[in-house]
C-alpha cells in the first residue's frame, strides 16, 4: 500500500468536517489546520525521524473525525492511513461522558508520543489568545493548561524510541 502523505489526510479532514463552525463560529478545518502545522513542529523540534512527523501531521488534521463526524477507525484504515496514525487518532478521541483529564492521564499511559504530541498541540490551539471566547468558563483553560504541562512532563520522560503504543509499522 502506498503512504498517504499529509494533502491525503487534510483532504479526508475537509470532506468529513464540511460545515462544521468552532465555538467562534470560525470554520472548524482551521483549527484542524493549526493543529496538524503545531504537531508536525513539535516533531522536528523532538528530532524524531521524518516519518513520525508526517504521521503526527496527518493525526493533527484528523484528531477530531472519530469524535465529532461519523467516521470510524476503519474507515481511516479502508481511506489508506497507516495503523499508527489510526491508533494514535483513537487515542485523542474522548468517549462521551470520560473526564478530560482521566482522557490525557490514558493517552500518556500509552506512551504513544504521537498522540502526546497531538494532544498537546490541540491544547496549544485551545489556549491561544487568538481563539479565545470571551463566554468560556476559566475552569477551560485550567483544563488544557493542566493538559499541557502532563503532555509536556509525559514527552520530557517517555524515550525517542517510543513513538507508538503497539509497534504499529514504520
């Protein structure tokens, strides 16, 4: 099977988000897009080799498709997407009703970097003045600061050598 490259993964993301609006009713692929550019960043500045920063890119731009669209793990796996990308999708994906921090406390339990570093980026974006809402609840940016700073204790302590949970391929 060919490698999809990043194009493939922001392409999926459009499709499946159409429509969708942030809080600030900006559209939703935006933050999708900042988060794929933060997490392919964070990669290269951990060193990690070049395929990991592709994945973590290509996890960036679908980090919320399981959680907010109907789209499945299969159906990123039936699309072409590498199993570590898939895994590491599932892993940011939070189930209904599961506290936010109960959710980052299992994606760092993984010790799947990609998904650490995924993570993070998210709360990045969530925390940046720029998309701030004058309405949202301070206990919000407590939440993705707390977030942060496991996520960054977690990549600080977790080996290069782990990048994925389960020795997907690559």
């Amino acid at each position: 099977m060919k490698a999809l490259l990043s194009s493939a993964a922001e392409a999926f993301a459009r499709r499946v988000h159409a429509g969708q609006v942030d809080k600030g009713g900006a559209p939703y692929t935006g933050h999708l897009g900042r988060v794929a550019a933060r997490a392919r960043a964070h990669a290269d500045a951990l060193g990690l080799p070049r395929q990991h920063g592709e994945w973590c890119e290509q996890i960036g731009w679908l980090h919320d498709t399981i959680e907010d669209t109907s789209t499945t793990a299969d159906d990123l796996l039936d699309a072409g997407f590498d199993p570590a990308v898939v895994q590491a999708v599932q892993l940011v994906t939070r189930p209904a009703g599961k506290p936010y921090l109960e959710c980052v406390a299992g994606i760092i339990a993984s010790g799947d970097r990609l998904a650490m570093i995924v993570k993070l980026s998210d709360n990045e974006d969530n925390l940046d003045p720029a998309r701030a809402l004058p309405s949202a609840p301070p206990e919000l940016g407590l939440r993705y600061r707390r977030s942060a700073e496991m996520l960054h204790a977690a990549l600080a302590s977790t080996p290069s050598s782990n990048t994925t949970a389960r020795g997907s391929r690559g």
